[in-house]
C-alpha cells in the first residue's frame, strides 16, 4: 500500500514538473509575442509617420501646381513691363 502511495506521489510530481515547464514555455512564448508586438507597433508608427509627410508633402505640391496653372491661365500681367 505504500509503495502505490509512493507510485502515486511520484506520479503526480512528475506530471506537476512537466505542467510548470510547459507553463514556463507559455510565458516565453508570451514574452517573445509581446516583443515581436511592440517592436511591430513601434515599426507601425514610423511608417504611419512617414506616410503622414508624404501626404503632407503631396498636398503641397499639389497647392503649388494648382498656383502655377491659375497663373498661367491668368495670362501674361498686363501691368509688367
């Protein structure tokens, strides 16, 4: 009877050992999730950043383009000498 009370515990360390290290696992591969998310994230906004400017920068050109075709089609300025 005490050797199967023996059996019994050694079992359920075992199987105790082998849930922690695959909880221990889990937590790393949490870590490693939350990294690769925050880096991604931060990746995320740069480029969301860079687009802003190119937006910014188009809307620009645009405004000048526009500018210039109104000029032009404004004609010559007949009060230039």
């Amino acid at each position: 009877m005490e050797a199967r009370i023996g059996e019994l515990l050694a079992a359920g360390a075992a199987t105790e050992q082998r849930l922690l290290k695959q909880e221990r696992k889990a937590e790393k591969r949490l870590r490693d999730a939350l990294a690769a998310l925050a880096a991604d994230e931060s990746r995320l906004r740069r480029a969301q950043e860079r687009l802003e400017q190119s937006r910014e920068n188009v809307a620009a050109a645009e405004a000048a383009l526009r500018g210039s075709q109104e000029l032009r089609a404004a004609g010559p300025n007949p009060n230039q000498d």
